[in-house]
C-alpha cells in the first residue's frame, strides 16, 4: 500500500523499494477489516494478520481503515 499514490500492490514490493511496514493477511480479513465487519487491533491480537517493519507507523493507518 503506498498512501503517497494511494495504490495497493500484491505481494512483494521491488528491489528498488523497501517498505516502512508489510502486513501479511488473506484477502477475507482485509474484506472484513474494509466493511468494518473487524477491528485492526482484534486481528492483529488474534493472529489473523502479522506486521512487520515499523509497528508504530503502521499502527497510524487504522483510522484509514474505519473510512
């Protein structure tokens, strides 16, 4: 996800590009993070997603998330 260019891109970004964070989750859960059917914090705890990379600047895109 690059918020620069408000694009998402699949799997691994490219040589050249070294992200801040990488979450890694199936497409059902971040279907149910969009539709507000879950809450980024549950997720995480529950072990349905994992982030790697800055923690703390990923934590700043879950208001995003509740849009």
């Amino acid at each position: 996800m690059d918020l620069n260019q408000v694009k998402v891109y699949p799997g691994e970004p490219e040589d050249d590009q070294e992200p801040d964070a990488t979450f890694t989750l199936t497409e059902e859960i971040l279907l149910q993070l969009a539709q507000g059917k879950a809450e980024a914090r549950n997720v995480v705890q529950a072990g349905k997603c994992s982030v790697t990379g800055d923690i703390m600047r990923a934590m700043k895109l879950e208001p995003y998330m509740k849009l």
